[in-house]
C-alpha cells in the first residue's frame, strides 16, 4: 500500500481540530483532515455545546410563555412534539457541519472520514469504510476530544440510564428524571428536562453546584434550581443503581443513610474522559498522565516530536474556545512562530438559567493563592435594562489588583452572561484598569453597562448604586 505524504495530518475533527486544519492550510500548509464521524464538528457541535444551547432556547421560550402572565400576556400551556423539536436542532446540526465541510473544500483540506492509528511517529493509518489508507507526514496534531465519564457502577446496559449524548436527542421527557452531577452539564441538562416537564431530582456529591464558580455567581443558579427542580440533594452519593421493571431504583447514601427510589430515566453527568484508546499511540513516544490525557508543553508538543495535541485529549479546562487557542498555537509553533499558550484567558459560560460566566483570577482563587485583591460588584436589580426584562437577579463582579487597579478577573451572573464576558477577557488580556472600564461609555440601557457601573463602583460613585467609599 503507497503512502500518501503531506505536511500535516490532524486526528479530530472538533472545534479544535477543524480549526487547525483551516488554519494551517491558511499559512499554506498541505493538510490533510482524518475523523471517524461523517460530520466534521466533533462533540461539540453534533452532541455537546451546539445542541444543548438549541434545547436551552427552546426551553426558555417556554419559560418566557409561562411567565409572561404577570405582564399581562397570557398564552396557553405550551404543547411539545418532540419529534419537530429534534427535527429543528438537527437542521441546526447539519447547517453547521455542512459549512464547515464546504470551508475544509474551499481551503483544499483533504477530509478522509476513517479511524485514525498510528502506526509509527510519522505514519498513520486511516481506516476507512473504503478500505485502509496509509498517510505519511512531517507533522500530526492530536484532537481526538474526550467523552462523556460513565461509572462502571452506572452502566448497566440499560437505555434508561443515558449520558448527555442520549438525552440531546430527547427522544421523550421522562415524568421523572434523576441528574447525577450538579456540574454544567447535569444543571444545563437538568433545566432543559424540567422546563420540557420531568420532575428533576439532581444530586451532587459535594456542597454545592458549579463547584468551579464564583459563590456569589453560583447562588442565584441555585435559587433557579431550588424552583424549577422536584429537589436538589447535596453532599449526596448514588451508591448504586438496579434495573426494576421499566424504571430504574436508586440507592442513594445521604450523611451515612441508605434511602431508595425509582426513577424513570437517570442522567450520568459526572464529567468527561479523554479518547485516548485504540489510537496506536504506544507505537510512538506520546506520553499520557495518570488519568490518560496526553502530557504536552506549552507549546502544544508531545513527548514525541512529529507529534501535537490539543483540546480536551490534553487535559485541563475541557472547552471547545479553549481547543481552538491551542489550534493555533499549534500551526504557529509548526511553522516557526514564537508561540505559547502562557497566560491566556479563557473565558467559562455556563448556559443555565440565569447563565454564569467568568474570567481571569476569581475571588476564590484570589484567598487560596493568598493574593491581595479588592472586589467591586454591581447588582443587576439597580439596572434598568435587568428589569425591563423582569430579570433583577443578576450579579456584575470585578476582581481588582490594589496597587495597579488592573482587573484580573470578571464574573457576571444574569440573562445573557456568556455574550458579555468577553468584555471581561479583553480587559483582562489587555490588562486594562477599572479606571479604563468606568472611563468606557456603555450605551444606556443595556446589561453591557453592568461592567462599567462596577468599575464606578470600585471607585465609590456609581450612577444606579451606592456605594460607600472606604
């Protein structure tokens, strides 16, 4: 079998996969793009961040119906086809991963849909439903992205007990759905499937929700689950699970107590796990942590030098924005660039209801690290904007360097949090100052002035609030 030679072969067709193939065929590199799926995308547009933010819409259109009684719009109670539901996200779904094909023809990226194996450090074989095609190249980058964790405990080989894949497909709503994993999946997840009507309970094996947010942000998410799930349990442990009929039974162990219960469908959202099997990878120098992702350098470099890896097979904050900058630094170290991923911002959204994203040093990582910081916050009940949409409960927050006054970190709580965070990162990456922030005029009314009035309010003089100068 005859080799085909290029400069670059990228294993992964993710968000950070697809866009260093694209990237690198711009600075005129001859790539060529091997996935296993036959829509390019990766998890994240066919089974992760792209259908669940479809089903999230859908659900707060539901919301806004219900609600709307207070202001003198009453509609009916809405009625679900889960079939048309589907049907729309799916649309979504094949738009997207349609362009991206015709980008990947446009940039003259060679898409081979197979398996991918390595062979050796610069030979990998594609397994194709044509038959095997050997590549050679000087170059691989790894984006293989990871899947969703499941407990060997859980899997019993029930279709009742499903990860996020299955339940993006909402092929029903469950009367009762319980959600193990209070992360941002099992909330997003968790909202979707009660505003569509399942009596969600949801359990967290620690003492809170998005245990990787800000508390101040993270309340006003727990207030929401508070009321639109059955329950939410903390410092709750399943213990394991048993099909019974056409429902699944639950042990569950709270504070040292046994106690059972039925449920109808389980969602296991207890994070994700990194494609590192059956890739051939011990035939090349590629070393892996103790929890199987690939180790790399700043750089993006394996432990072999033919070979990158980015995205969620490399550990870390596992997120699709977060691939895409490694993309980059990636083709850029492979062409010659002086590139690292070294203090760079990467932004966390949170698509619950309110939504909750943030940036840079947290107030909580501030006091582990024993770092000196000053907070300013701004509460979304002193803006205009928050309350012509009846949503006061939102929450602007800065984390400020005393000496310099340069923010090092945002976090905003509130409808529409993940479209306003990238104010925060830019003034972060750019080392602005809260002076910059309050001296910036934010059109009126809008949220986008919750980031200014907070840097006023570092300074004592907010218009909408009152703040005590110390």
């Amino acid at each position: 079998m005859e080799p085909t030679k290029t400069d670059i072969v990228v294993l992964g067709g993710g968000p950070g996969g697809y866009a260093a193939a694209f990237y690198a065929a711009d600075l005129g590199k001859r790539v060529i793009l091997v996935e296993k799926d036959p829509r390019l995308g990766g998890v994240c547009l066919n089974r992760g961040c792209i259908p669940s933010k479809a089903l999230l819409y859908a659900a707060h259109t539901m919301s806004a119906a219900r609600e709307s009684a207070h202001r003198g719009i009453t509609f009916t109670e809405p009625a679900i086809d889960t079939t048309k539901l589907r049907a729309w996200k799916e649309s979504i779904l094949t738009r997207l991963s349609g362009g991206i094909a015709q980008l990947a023809k446009m940039r003259g990226v060679q898409v081979i849909q197979g398996r991918g194996y390595f062979e050796e450090s610069r030979m990998l074989r594609a397994e194709t439903p044509q038959g095997q095609q050997l590549l050679t190249y000087d170059q691989a980058i790894i984006a293989v992205g990871s899947k969703s964790a499941m407990p060997k405990a859980f899997d019993l080989g029930n279709p009742r007990i499903v990860t996020s894949r299955e339940a993006l497909e909402v092929e029903d709503v469950p009367e009762s759905l319980l959600v193990i994993g209070g992360g941002y999946i099992g909330m997003e997840l968790g909202t979707v499937y009660a505003t569509l009507g399942s009596k969600v309970v949801l359990v967290e094996a620690l003492d809170t929700i998005l245990a990787g947010a800000d508390p101040d942000l993270a309340r006003p998410i727990a207030a929401y689950a508070k009321k639109a799930f059955k329950e939410t349990r903390l410092k709750t442990k399943v213990a394991k699970m048993a099909t019974s009929g056409r429902q699944i039974k639950v042990e569950f162990d709270l504070d040292g107590q046994k106690k059972e219960e039925l449920y109808d469908r389980v969602l296991v959202a207890v994070g994700r796990a990194p494609n590192a099997e059956n890739l051939g990878l011990e035939n090349t120098r590629v070393s892996f942590d103790d929890r199987g992702f690939i180790h790399v350098n700043q750089k993006q470099q394996t432990t072999d030098p033919a070979i990158y890896a980015i995205g969620d097979i490399v550990g870390g904050v596992l997120l699709a924005h977060k691939a895409a900058k490694e993309a980059r630094i990636a083709v850029e170290v492979i062409v010659g660039e002086d590139s690292a991923f070294v203090n760079v911002t990467i932004p966390a959204v949170v698509f619950t209801d309110p939504e909750v994203a943030w940036c840079g040093l947290t107030e909580a990582e501030a006091r582990a690290k024993g770092i000196e910081v000053k907070v300013a916050k701004f509460p979304w009940a002193a803006s205009g904007r928050a309350l012509s949409f009846d949503r006061p409960d939102g929450l602007t927050k800065l984390i400020i360097e005393p000496d310099t006054e340069r923010v090092l970190g945002v976090g905003i709580v509130g409808v529409g949090a993940g479209e306003l965070i990238s104010e925060g990162v830019l003034a972060v990456e750019m080392g602005a100052t809260a002076k910059d922030l309050s001296l910036a005029v934010h059109p009126h009314p809008t949220l986008s002035e919750t980031l200014m009035e907070a840097a006023e309010a570092f300074y004592g003089h907010a218009t909408h609030t009152l703040v005590r100068k110390k």
